[in-house]
C-alpha cells in the first residue's frame, strides 16, 4: 500500500496541471472537502490541498499551448539529473527538464515511450505528500497504455521496480512496488488502455462512498466515465473526470 515513506521509486506528489486553478480548486474542495494553501505569486499561485493539515495534492495553472488537462504523478528520486538521463536512454522523452523549486525540491516531467506523461522528484523542504489512503486522499495509482507487458522493461529499468501478476477474477493485474520495499508496499497497476484513450497514469482517491462521491462530482460539473462497480477484494470504484477533462478515480476501499 501506499505510505509517505518516500522509498525511490515511490509515487510522491501528484497535482492536478488546468487551466483554471481557480475553478479547479472550487471543483475538488467541493468534491473532497479540501482545504487549499495559495502558495503567492513567486510559486505562480500554485496551491496546496490539505487535509487536516496535510497536504493531499496540488493544483497548478498551466496555460500554454498543447497540454491537455491532466493529473500528473510524481516519482521520488534521489538525484533528478540522473535519472532523466536514464529515461531518456530508455527511450521516454522530457517534457519539462530538470529545474529546482525555490528550494523545495527538483523536478522534470517525462513521457514513457508510449505518451503517458510523469514526474520525478527529488526531495528539498518538500518531501511529499502528507497523508495517503485516508478518506480524501491519495490512494492508488494505475498506468493505463496500449501494451501493458512491453511497457514493463521500460520503468523497470528508469526506477528498478519490481512487477507481480496476480490473480483478479479470470485475469491477471500486474502490481507495481518500488525496488526497495516488501511485499506490503504495493504501490500501481497496469491495465490495458481502452479503445479510442490515450496512454496516462490515473491517481485514485480513497472515499467513504464512491456512489455518493460519483453523484457529487456530476453536480459539481464532472464527467462519469465509467459507473460504479465492485472488484472484490479491493473495493468499489467509479472513473470521473472534472470540468476540463482531467481524469481521476474514486474508490471506497474494502475493509
């Protein structure tokens, strides 16, 4: 599971990149019951979303030409310019290269060879997220692409994760967990990207109703895009996407 012992590899930080932080932030604060920090103009009015005063995501403005509006998940790691060059040796692409954060760390974005875009951090003030698996927060993270055995050498090479199939129902789910954790540090997925998507990394966040959850964010101008369901063993969940097309997942776990 998911923890805030950022191991390398480690999923760390995630934040919503729209083109409207404002009506963003009105969107999730509504939807999870966030509070958000506005971090001033010299972080370009980056946000801060907390509960119970920790940070569970950011919401950042990106306006420029070609982004589409995505959630986008960052890795821990412990040298950036590394690694970029190892992402780029493997064939992913940079995005964003390796710059620092006013001291809070530093970071680059990447796509994976087949277009899903990530991030890498390496830690400064800012570690990671303060809380994950908790109601409003953080608690899966899953890669959607085209092929889900040929994309494996890839991260495996950049982060050095191990990958498991294991059973659900009458197929296999491959579970990610960083190369230094056990066998309680399950951290991802890979499932097979559907028809007519494009390759990306979707977040999930834990939620004491998936159905009510599913039904607030349509009234708050979000998209279903897949209904609720139950996977047994692992929970109900229901795919959404908010106003500007950003998509994300809501879960109630199991017990």
């Amino acid at each position: 599971m998911l923890t805030t012992d950022y191991l390398p590899g480690a999923p760390c930080w995630i934040e919503v990149n729209i083109p409207d932080a404002e009506a963003a932030n009105t969107f999730y604060t509504g939807l999870f019951g966030w509070e958000s920090v506005t971090l001033g103009p010299e972080y370009m009015q980056y946000r801060f979303c907390q509960v119970d005063g920790r940070t569970v995501a950011g919401i950042s403005e990106v306006t420029q030409d070609g982004w589409t509006p995505a959630w986008l998940t960052y890795f821990q790691a412990p040298d950036v310019d590394v690694i970029a060059k190892t992402i780029e040796q493997a064939g992913g692409t940079a995005l964003f290269p390796p710059s620092d954060v006013e001291g809070q760390g530093r970071m680059a974005v990447f796509a994976d060879p087949t277009g899903a875009a990530f991030a890498v951090w390496q830690p400064g003030r800012t570690k990671g997220l303060g809380m994950v698996t908790e109601p409003g927060s953080l608690g899966w993270i899953e890669l959607h692409t085209p092929d889900p055995a040929a994309i494996r050498p890839f991260y495996q090479s950049v982060f050095g994760w191990r990958v498991e199939d294991l059973p659900m129902g009458d197929r296999s789910y491959p579970v990610i967990s960083p190369a230094d954790g056990d066998e309680s540090s399950a951290m991802a997925g890979i499932v097979q990207l559907q028809p007519g998507d494009s390759p990306h990394w979707l977040p999930y966040f834990e939620v004491p109703d998936c159905d009510a959850t599913a039904a607030l964010a349509q009234q708050l101008g979000g998209t279903l895009r897949a209904p609720a369901t139950d996977v047994e063993g692992v929970g109900r969940m229901a795919f959404l996407a908010d106003p500007f097309g950003a998509r994300f997942a809501v879960i109630t776990s199991s017990a």
